[in-house]
C-alpha cells in the first residue's frame, strides 16, 4: 500500500500543478478583458485602471502559484488554501468591477470550490463552498449599503451560494469515490503483482519446460528447466527462439503455418540434442486479441520420461509380484519337493528320472525368476560412493574368475587412465558387472575357442560419461534381438530368466547412468556401463 499512497501523492501534486495553470489561463484572460474595458455594455467597468491593477495583480499571483507548485516550495496544503482564498477575493473582486453578481463573473466561484474540494475533499470542500458564499453575499450587502449598484441581487446570491454547496457535495462524492476506486485499483494491482510472483514461482518449479513467445519468435518468459534442457543459453528480453535453437524454431515455424489445421495444434514433436536425451515438444497458443498473440512450447526430457514409465512398470509388477508370490511359492515348493523324491526313489526308470530332473530345473529358474522380480520391488535407494576402479575391479576379477573356474589368461583389464575413479553405488556395480560376465562366459565364446573377456574402462573419454565396457569374442546379438534385449522377460534361451540384462539397466538407471549394448562391426558383443558424470554427481 505504501506504493498506492507515493502514487496518489504523485496525483495531488499533479492535479495541483493542473489547477494551477487553469487559474493563470483564467487570471490572464481577466488581464486582456481590462484593456477592452467599457467599449461595451457587457464589457462596463466602474474604474477600469483599478480593474486594470486588480486583473493583473491576479496574473502575478497565478504566476507565483504554479511556480511553486511546480518545485514544491511550500506544503500540499498551504498551497491549496492560499491560492484559493486569492481566487475567491479576486474573483468578487473582478465582479464588482464589472458590476455585480449580475455580470455572471460570479459563476467562476463554481470552478474555484470544485478544483478545492477535488484537491483538498472532505469537510474542507464545504469550508471552500462556505467562504466563496459568504464572500458573495457580503459583496451584495456592501454594494446594497454603500449604493454602488442600482438593483441588488440577493436572490442571485444566494442560488450561486447553493450551487456552489451542491458543487462542493458532488465534489466531495466524486473523490470519495475516486479514492475508492484508487485504493481498489491498487489492491488488485498488489494482487496481480502477488499472483504473477506465485506464478513465477510455480512455473519455474515445474520439472517441464516451458517458453512462452509471440508471434515472430520472440521469447517472452522461460523457467529454470527450460533454460537447462536447452544448454543453458543467454537469454534477454529481446532474445528469439532462433538465437537459442534453430531445430526448436523450425518445428515453431513448422506448427506457426499449419496453426489453422485444429489437429495440429496438440503436435508432438522430438528433437535431437547432442550428447544429450532427445526432446519431446508440445506447443499450444495463447492469447485472444491479435497484438497479444503467443504460444507456450513445453518441453520435456524424454530420459524422464521413460524413467517414469519404468517406475511404473516396476510398480505394477511389483504390487502383482507380491500378491501372487505367495500363492506360487507354495505349491511350486510342493512340485519340486515331490519331483525331489520321485528322482530319489529306486524304482523310477531313467527315462522318469530325466523327467523328474526337468521338473526341479523349472522349479528352480520359476522360483529366480520370482526372486528376481522381487528384488525389482523392493529396490532401494543406492548409495553412491567414489570407487577406485583399478583396485577395485581386480579384486572383482580375482572373485569371478575364481568362482567360476576360469583361467587368468581368459580375462583382461584396461583402464584409462590408470588412476581413474567412478562415482556408483558398489553393490549395484557388483550386481550389474556379475551379471554381464556370466553372460559373456556363458554366450560370448564362438564355437571350439576358449571364453574371452575384455573389461576396458574409461573415466576421461571427450564428450562421453565415464564407461565400463564388457565384450567378449562371441557371435554376437541379432539386429531383431537387440531392440529387445533390455526387455523384462526376453531371452533366447531355454535356461534364462530374461530379467538379467532389466535389472542391471534398471540398477544402472538408478544410480544416474545408463547400461547400453554397442555393436562390434569385428564380431562378438559389446555391454556398456555408463557412470552419472561428476557434474551429476556434484548437482546430486
């Protein structure tokens, strides 16, 4: 509110200046007409020089008033009353002169208490109106006493008087009301402004991106996330879309012509961003009037995206795993067991015996694959931690080679450079890591040689994350499998689970990376573990 009353103080001093130069229009005016005086009936003066020297005086002290109006020399107030007492002595004054109430001069009081009670409303507008109407009746009742005109005009006087108390009344509802209106008028800007910082506020929490720009591409407002998902530009208030992005604004300029086509106002559109996720774009326009035209462009991560729909999948088949492990569990505990004492039993031809084994071996990889999807449920928030990958992944090879009776001379290492380090959970890469060997050892040998595999690392590759690669010299994946290897459930061979490969991304996904297979144009296959970038680290 303290905004509202600085403003309203602006007004006065505005309004005072205005009605200031009004009385100097007004006293110059009188000047001109005393030159002319008594060439006319109208124009008749009883002493011209002393109308001469009255009107004139008038002017000076116009002049004076709207000089210190202008630079303030004395209060709000005192400059109000002084000025007005002049006008109301000077006016009867002037139509004394020019002979009486009668001449119509008199009518000037109405604007003088209308300009007070505006400038100065309330109680003072009526001691305005009371004085200019005293002022006028004594000039009758001395005119009347001393003479000075042949008729009086008390009548005159005292309709003057009224309408100059009505005028002070209308005044004073008039700026009651303007006040009113003012303070409503500065409240609602108080809560436009409040809204537009809530606004601000909540636009720039949101996750999506979003720009708002008119109609030649101009961006007139942007949140954080924007301003992130587009490389974190520099952006002013007379940057275009084009400046920032040229893609974005061909896809702009794109939906721009075809804005008229109601089907294409919901347009989705992806835009490839280097080294970077792709974009999804949804435009829509705003704006009703023609020069107030826009459009917001949301934009979203697609990473985040497809992070939501996992987490969704694993929600669901979470709640559907936990409702019905139970029931499975017991009665595939029962088939293996009775499968168990079946092979036990003396009595069973060779031929029941291999199928009692098939029963406990399927028993065994149902009940994985219901261990594995409870993992996926139950998985918890990683704890990242700075891992030494020379150390740490030798002691890694020394464990799996170990357990799985490998040869030394079947495994290598290389890591670039040596003495780099990754920032990861260490279970989960134990977990993901494991998982990708057994999958080399088991698939990634062509037939009649020796398993080989590569670990080769990477902590300071130009323009990539941080990476592990697992390759081994087998065939290779099919073009048509690779699209679905990372799909839960998929496997292509009889033994598998094919939740191995979704959870390790799952669990790559989770600590910030990303776990992706690389085609290897020589042959074999190629798994690659991307560490979160230390900037991600550092942001997390």
């Amino acid at each position: 509110m303290s905004n509202f009353f600085e403003e309203k103080t602006i007004q006065q001093w505005s309004a005072l200046r205005l009605f200031s130069l009004y009385r100097l229009v007004v006293s110059i005016i009188f000047f001109g007409l005393s030159f002319f005086a008594n060439q006319s009936n109208f124009l008749a003066s009883l002493d011209p020089n002393l109308l001469r020297w009255v009107s004139g005086c008038y002017v000076a002290v116009a002049i004076i008033a709207l000089i210190s109006a202008y630079f303030r020399w004395l209060p709000y107030k005192l400059q109000v009353y002084l000025p007005i007492i002049i006008d109301i002595v000077a006016i009867v004054a002037l139509m004394n002169l020019y002979g009486g109430i009668t001449s119509g001069f008199g009518t000037l009081m109405i604007a003088v208490v209308a300009g007070g009670s505006l400038l100065l409303p309330g109680r003072t507008a009526l001691l305005f109106a009371a004085l200019a109407t005293l002022a006028i009746l004594g000039h009758e009742i001395y005119a009347s006493l001393n003479g000075i005109f042949e008729k009086t005009a008390y009548t005159q006087a005292g309709l003057l008087g009224a309408a100059l108390f009505a005028t002070a009344l209308l005044a004073i509802t008039l700026a009651h009301r303007a006040t009113e209106s003012a303070k409503l008028a500065a409240q609602r800007g108080v809560d436009l402004a409040n809204l537009a910082k809530l606004n601000e506020h909540l636009i720039n929490r949101m996750e999506a991106g979003i720009m708002v720009v008119d109609d030649d591409g101009t961006i007139r407002m942007h949140n954080h996330a924007a301003w992130k998902l587009l490389n974190q530009p520099e952006i002013n208030e007379q940057t275009k879309l084009l400046d920032i992005s040229m893609p974005l604004f061909d896809l702009y300029k794109s939906w721009n012509k075809a804005a008229e086509n109601p089907a294409f106002r919901n347009h989705l559109g992806k835009l490839k961003r280097a080294n970077l996720a792709d974009l999804q774009v949804r435009i829509v326009p705003v704006g009703l009037r023609k020069h107030d035209k826009g459009s917001v462009i949301y934009l979203n991560d697609n990473t985040e995206v497809d992070k939501q729909v996992q987490e969704t999948k694993l929600a669901s088949l979470g709640r559907l795993t936990a409702s019905i492990a139970h029931e499975i569990r017991n009665p595939l505990g029962a088939i293996s067991h009775a499968a168990q004492l079946l092979d036990e039993s003396s009595e069973l031809h060779k031929a029941d015996k291999r199928l009692a084994t098939i029963i406990q071996d399927q028993s065994v990889r149902l009940n994985n694959i219901i261990n594995n999807v409870l993992r996926l449920s139950r998985r918890e928030k990683p704890k990242p931690e700075k891992i030494e990958l020379n150390t740490w992944l030798r002691n890694f090879l020394e464990e799996f080679t170990r357990t799985n009776d490998l040869q030394d001379d079947w495994v290598s290492l290389k890591i670039t450079p040596p003495d780099g380090n990754v920032t990861m959970d260490a279970n989960n890469l134990h977990q993901v890591l494991w998982n990708l060997c057994k999958n080399a050892k088991k698939y990634g040998a062509s037939l009649g040689e020796n398993v080989c595999i590569q670990l080769l690392a990477n902590t300071n590759h130009p323009g990539t994350p941080p990476y592990l690669d697992v390759i081994d010299n087998g065939p290779g994946i099919s073009a048509e499998h690779q699209s679905q290897l990372f799909e839960p459930f998929f496997t292509t061979s009889d033994t598998g689970t094919g939740l191995g490969l979704y959870l390790s991304r799952e669990l790559c996904k989770n600590n910030g990376g990303d776990l992706r297979y690389i085609n290897m144009p020589e042959g074999g296959s190629c798994f690659r573990i991307e560490f979160p970038s230390p900037i991600n680290c550092g942001e997390s």
